[in-house]
C-alpha cells in the first residue's frame, strides 16, 4: 500500500503500536496495563493516534505558513463531529495494525472504539455538513480551516418517559477528557460586551466600558484521507478576563465578583438546541459575537504576520459563512477595518465584499433570523451603528437603480419596521457576501426568486448561485459499512483509496447489477447489516426487531415541516387495514418494521407531541398478535451521529417526506441511498437530484410539487373542504386516535388539529399519493431480485454527492483556493 508510505509520523507495525499504548497507559493516564478496562484501551489508543495526527499536523501547518498560500475559513456554530477514532484510523491507513495491536493486548477493537463519545456540538443538517466539509477539506489537500465554539455541553440527551414524552439531559461530552483537542492557552484575544459607543466622524468610531471576556483556542485535528494534510478546526472557549472583579471583592461583595465571572463562562457553556427558529435570546446573540469576534481577530493577526497591508486581504482570505449565525462578521470586520486600521467607507466595504461569502439554509419564513434593534444596541452599540450606516449607503443605491420605489425599500432594508425593530441578517449576509449560494439546485432556485428576489434584481443573478450539498464517503460508507465497502473495492478492483477519493468511480458497479452471485452478496450484506441493528435494540432498549423484514427507516429532527406525523398516519393506516383482513388476507402482505428516532426543540410542542405518538402506536401494534407478525414500529431513543451509522447501512427504504419546496437539501437521504437504500420522497431538496442521478425508476417519488403548495394553502385558508370528504382514508386514522386507541382520547387533539385546520403543511394534500408510494414499495420489493438490482444501481450513481465535490466547487467557483499537499517524505 503505497499511498500509506508518507502518512505515517511515527513508526507503524504491530509491535511499535502496542508499546505505545502501553506507554501511554502508564504515563498519560498513570495507570497500569494489568488491569485496564476498555475505556482505558480506548483512551490510551486514542493518545497513540493522536501522536500521529500530530506529526501531519504540524507538518502541514508548517508547510502552509512557508507557501503561504490564500486560505479558507469555514464559520459555523456547529460541527456535528460524531466519533473520532475509527474515522482518524481509517483516514491514516492504520485500522488493520491497530486492530492486531489492540488485540495483542487482549481487547477489541470494536469494544474499544464502543467506549467512545460522540462529540455532539450540532443539531442536525447543517452541523453534519460543516464535519463532512472538514473531512474533504484535508482529504483534497485544500487549506481551509473551520471556526466554532466548544460547548461544554453538545445537543441534549434524549430520554424516553413511560408515557412516551420526551426529556431532556445535559450531554457532559468533556466529563472523561477529550484526547482529540489541544488546548492552546496562549492563543487568547479579548472581546467586548456593552458599554457605549461614540461617531468620531462619518465613518470612524470608538467603542469604550462594558463587560470584557477572553477566548481561549482549542485546536482539533482534522485528518484527511490517504494524504499526510491534517487541517485544523479551532474551537473558542470563552473564559472570565479576570478571575475576580477585584473592585467588587474589595467592596466585600464576593458573590457579586463570582458572578461575574460565571457570566463569561456562560456564553459557550451550551449549544442552543433549537434548529429553525427562536431568536432574540440575548445570550445566543453573545454567543455569536464572541465567536466571530474571536475568529476575525485570530484571522487578521494570521494574515497580519506576512505584514501585507490590508486591502490584499481578500487575496489571502475567504470566509464562509454557515448560515446567518456568522453575521456579525461583516459589521465586525467593518469596525476593525474602520476605528482600528483607520481605512475610509469604501476601502473597508471593499475589502468585506470581496471576503465573505454566504451559504443560506432554509428558506422557512419563520427560520430566517432577526434580531431586535434594541438588544443589537445594548450588546453591541457601535455595530449597531455600522449596520445602520450600511443600510443607509446600501438603500440610497437601491434609490438610484429604482427611484421612488418606497415599497422596494421597504423589503430591502436591513431593518424591519415593528415593535421592536428587527435586523434582517440574511439582507445583511448576502449584500455583505461575494457570493450566495442555496445548497441544492431547487433550494437555490427558490432564494432567486423568493427570500432573496429582490437583491437578485438589484445585483444581478451570476452572485447567487448554488452548490449541492454532500457527505463524506469515508463516514458514511467506508466507516459504517465496511462489508459493502470491501466487496466494492474487491469488484470495482480498485485500491479503496481510489474510488473514496473519486466517487463517480462507484458506476463501474453497474455491469454487476446482472451477475447472480454479486447480486447475492450485495443482499447478504444489507441482511447482516439488518442484524447488527437489531442487535443494537435487544442490548439498548431489550426489544426483538425481526430481521426478515422490510427496514423502513425515517431519522431527522422532529419538524412539522419534516411531516413525521404522515409517516405515522401512515403506519396506523396500514395497522388499521391488517387489523380489517382475515388472517388468510394478512398472509399476503410485506413485513415491516418501521424505525424513527430524532430530538425535538425542548419548546416544541407539536413535535413533542408527535413523539409521543410515535411511542404510544408503537406500544399498541407491536403488542396486537393479529399484526406483529406484519408490522413493527419503533421508536429509538436519542438520535446521534453514531447510531446514524448503524441505522443507515441497515435500510431498505427512507423517509424524506417534507413538504415540497421546505427541505432546503437533506443529506442523510444521500447516505441511505449510497448505502444501497432506496428512497421514498417528496419532490424536494436533494430527493431531485437524487432522482437524475440514478433514473426515476429507482426511487418513490410521491406528493404535489413545489409550485402548487402556494395555491393549496390558499385553498386551504378561503376553500376550507371537510376532511371526510377531502380524505377520507386520512380521515378514518384520525378518527381512531381522537377515540383514544392508542393514549387516553384528546391527548393528541392539538397535533391532529393542525391537520384538520389550517393544514400548513398539506398532510391533507399529500396523503392518499402518500399511501400510493407505500404500496408500490411493497410491490417492489415482494421481487427481491429487482430490488438488489435498483439497490445497487442506485449506489453506483451516488457519485455526485460527495462532499469533495462540493468542497472543490467551493474552492474553484468562490474561494478561488488551492490544494496545497504536504509532500510525503519519509
Ligand atoms: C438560529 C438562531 C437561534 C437559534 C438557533 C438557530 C438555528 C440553529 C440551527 C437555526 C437553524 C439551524 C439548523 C438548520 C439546519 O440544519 N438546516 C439544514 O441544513 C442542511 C445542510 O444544508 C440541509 O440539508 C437541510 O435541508 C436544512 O434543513
């Protein structure tokens, strides 16, 4: 294995392996090797990776400060990371001679990376998407950093009640410390809250008092795939500057001074647990300044180090922004550009214009974020000011390209006339950005012509573009499905770094599609796949999950949008059909199990609802002797990154349902289908290109499209039809659980009535073409053969929807960014 000949820093067999984590048993963790127990193989083999990681890392960031090239930043306040080890070991080439260490020491491998925690520090979508990008940024040898916050708690842990509501705990992920992070005390800056704010001429001002905290950097690791290039994600830390406020000690107000310094611990002790909504929190605001503020100044000091002057700076640098939470960003380096390095209005404007570059992620009204003018003011006085001052420059060139059009205005501005004010930040990203992009070609279309028109029609269309999302094929098949993994490299006969590295590859797999005996090894995979997960429920939750079943699976957060309550309909449908049929009847249908797991915000109700539902169902069906032997349904308990990867190998069929023209893009959809699952979906997001890529034929495509869904929710508010005669199938299901079948009568009323009233997101609409899928899945899969083959035709042509696909477009098309590989000497 040639590839592998410069990746490593220290020595690599079997024997060097073993010494080394024994080493570190005694020394790092002062324990002894006799009597270790897994989480202390696991810690000390992580300590001996880690020592790897940190010879590539070095080496590449050496490499970068001497070639000095334009870098990448990736802002975001979520890195959904998961696990490390497996990914870092299979990322050096080193899982095989540490599988044999590991063993030589009498444990397992499989044991040991079990003992690991996932680190958690993102919702869903958008956080795994920022991990997915990291990986391919040093797999493709780019130089791009990411920039974020270390939570010292990540997303809640979920728990289950009796009674099927969801509870929320806290996810401690640093309790057992964390090998994978360097902590950097002395890369520190200072960032300011409050205080006030004062114009010293047109442009320039000063910003004076208030509350001072310090960042502090830890650094992790960000291995690529068979290359030495180990990139780096800097998480910020926030600190009190002072450990006591000495003035209110001596005053003898100790509780007052601990407090303050409480205060500053807060702002990175959680991750908001909210996807979509809920703003005006004035900690989240602080949250988000503390970190931009953090990372510009560690940003310019960098570029500063070259000592170029500051107008190259959009030479060397360019700043994604994850979403609006970065915002601040673009006042921010305004104010340091204007108070601090003394530029005029349009040097500094021009250098931010040409630095940021902004990825917008839903297009949901009541997702988009704003802040309240007020609060900005209080937090933030003097980048109130700025935004206010942009607005004005920004709307008088409105004025000049579309005068006396006050109605234009008005949709434009920054600020959002209301009790309070509102700052519009998706305005502010996008006329502060170079370039905005939608994250899969439909989405994109939609912020052309709907959020975003109107700056489309005053900037013109070639600054909105879009790149489709992607995931990492080392995560997301290599990792978590190494048998389908190996028998693809085995048939495609190709070192497996080459087609990991070059997806599109994966289409040699479509001759096969006709030959017997790959067929039967493709099915026999997904059914030992099938196993593992089933094993996963008997020793998690003690339940049986038959595996000569259908897997049908549907894992995200709860939304309504997400639409798991047609999934559940759905499923009592087909229990209420089964329970009709005489047992000769049931005998024809198709086993499924059915599988959900996902958070809901803790302050949502109707998604708490939803869960509870899916429990109660659950309880009753997988109880009824006339059905179970048709039909399972489970519920699993807190939805994270690691148990994404036991689910998704194992899956026959998911779910990605939203109501067309909501999903922005979805992602696991693109995991399910590289795994060899086939996809039942609305026409939405990813689902559509999906579909180009491997043929209609392969996938469920059900529901209305996109640009019907105005006009039924008109019909819906002022052409109201009652739902016996709209649906009756729909609704009979909700009849049975008004009437109490499944939890005491009424429990579910104020979920059921957002279906029976305004009916937002067309349940009512969707549901009868729902119900059609579902069948022809059946259909489909009753030929088992047919199935393999779409099965593996549809894996062949998931190619596109790598993530180093998409990264490469970020840096050809926007950051106009280099790979820089770091040489491999021995
Ligand atoms: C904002 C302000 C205050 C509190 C929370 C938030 C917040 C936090 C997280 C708003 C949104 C999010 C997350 C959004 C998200 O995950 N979006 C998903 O992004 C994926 C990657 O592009 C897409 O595939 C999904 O379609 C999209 O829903």
């Amino acid at each position: 294995e040639v590839w592998q000949a410069g990746l490593r820093g220290v020595d690599q067999d079997v024997p060097s392996i073993t010494k080394s984590i024994v080493n570190h048993v005694q020394t790092s963790l002062a324990r002894q090797a006799y009597n270790l127990d897994d989480l202390g193989a696991y810690q000390a083999a992580a300590l001996s990776v880690r020592d790897n990681l940190l010879v590539n890392w070095n080496e590449t960031q050496l490499n970068y400060t001497r070639k000095n090239p334009k870098r990448a930043y990736y802002l975001s306040l979520e890195f959904l990371m998961g696990r490390t080890l497996d990914n870092a070991l299979l990322n050096l080439g080193l899982k095989e001679q540490y599988r044999d260490g590991i063993k030589k020491l009498g444990f397992s491998v499989e044991d040991i990376l079990d003992k690991e925690r996932d680190a958690a520090l993102g919702n869903g979508g958008l956080g795994r998407l920022a991990a997915c990008y990291l990986d391919s940024g040093s797999s493709t040898e780019l130089p791009l950093w990411g920039y974020g916050l270390r939570y010292k708690y990540g997303i809640f842990q979920q728990l289950i009640s009796p009674e099927g509501n969801q509870l929320e705990a806290p996810d401690p992920w640093l309790d057992n410390q964390n090998p994978w992070e360097l902590p950097r005390l002395d890369v520190t800056y200072e960032v300011r809250f409050y205080g006030h704010a004062e114009r010293l001429s047109d442009s320039r001002g000063v910003w004076q008092g208030g509350q001072e905290v310090l960042a502090v950097a830890y650094d992790v690791m960000i291995p690529g795939y068979g290359t030495k290039n180990t990139n780096n994600l800097r998480l910020w830390e926030s600190k009190p500057k002072r450990g006591f406020d000495l003035n209110s000690f001596n005053a003898g107000n100790y509780e007052a001074a601990v407090a303050s310094s409480n205060s500053a611990d807060a702002i990175t002790s959680v991750l908001y647990p909210n996807d979509h909504t809920s703003f005006g929190k004035e900690l989240r605001l602080k949250q988000q300044y503390f970190w931009t503020a953090a990372s510009l100044a560690d940003i310019i000091r960098r570029f500063k180090q070259q000592g170029k002057p500051l107008k190259e700076l959009p030479d060397f640098v360019a700043i994604q922004l994850n979403d609006t939470h970065p915002t601040l960003a673009i006042p921010e380096l305004m104010r340091i550009l204007l108070d601090e390095e003394d530029l005029n209005w349009e040097q500094a404007w021009s250098i931010v214009t040409n630095v940021f570059f902004y990825t917008n992620h839903t297009v949901l009204p009541e997702a988009l974020e704003k802040w309240p003018v007020p609060l900005i003011e209080h937090v933030l006085p003097r980048h109130l000011q700025i935004i206010y001052d942009i607005n004005l420059f920004f709307l008088q060139a409105v004025e000049r390209k579309f005068p006396g059009d006050r109605d234009r205005l008005a949709r434009m501005s920054l600020i959002e006339e209301g009790q309070p004010k509102q700052v519009r930040m998706a305005h502010l990203a996008a006329i502060g950005s170079r370039k905005v992009n939608g994250v899969a070609e439909l989405h994109s279309d939609l912020v052309r012509t709907t959020i975003l028109k109107d700056f489309v029609e005053f900037e013109g269309s070639s600054k909105y573009s879009n790149v489709t999302n992607g995931i990492t094929p080392r995560r997301w098949l290599d990792q978590c499905n190494p048998e389908l993994s190996d028998l693809i490299t085995k048939t495609l006969k190709l070192d497996k770094v080459v087609w990991l590295k070059d997806l599109t590859k994966l289409d040699g797999l479509l001759e096969f599609t006709e030959d017997a005996a790959f067929r039967k090894e493709w099915a026999a995979i997904k059914q030992r796949n099938k196993e593992r997960l089933a094993n996963y429920v008997q020793t998690t939750l003690g339940l049986t999950v038959r595996t000569d079943a259908m897997f049908d699976v549907q894992i995200k957060r709860l939304h309504e949008y997400k639409r798991q309550t047609l999934n559940i309909l759905g499923v009592i449908h087909r229990y209420l059909t089964l329970k009709g049929q005489s047992p000769e009847e049931r005998k024809k249908a198709n086993p499924r199990v059915v599988f959900f797991a996902g958070k809901a915000a803790p302050a949502y109700y109707i998604a708490k609802l939803t869960i509870r539902l899916i429990v109660n169902v659950a309880r009753v069906i997988n109880a009824d002797p006339d059905t179970k032997d048709y039909l399972q349904l489970y519920f699993l308990p807190d939805y994270s990154v690691s148990l994404a990867e036991v689910l998704i190998p194992a899956s026959d069929i998911s779910q990605h349902i939203s109501t067309a023209g909501t999903e922005a893009s979805g992602t696991s959809n693109m995991k399910f289908c590289l795994n060899g699952g086939l996809l039942l979906g609305t026409v939405d997001g990813a689902n559509i290109e999906i579909a180009e890529e491997v043929g209609e034929s392969n996938v469920f495509f059900f529901g209305h499209l996109t640009p019907a869904v105005e006009d039924l929710r008109y019909q819906h508010l002022y052409h109201p039809v009652p739902l016996e005669e709209k649906c009756p199938t729909l609704h009979r299901v909700l009849e049975q659980v008004s009437a109490g079948l499944f939890d005491d009568a009424d429990i579910y009323e104020p979920l059921l009535n957002t279906i029976r009233q305004n009916d937002y997101y067309l349940l009512t609409d969707d549901f009868d073409s729902y119900i059609a899928a579902l069948a022809m899945v059946d259909e489909a899969y009753a030929d088992k053969e047919e199935w393999t083959k779409k099965s593996i035709r549809t894996t062949a042509k998931m190619g596109k929807f790598s993530s180093d696909r998409a990264i490469l477009d970020y840096a050809e098309s926007f950051w106009n960014i280099e790979p820089i590989p770091v040489t491999a000497k021995k």
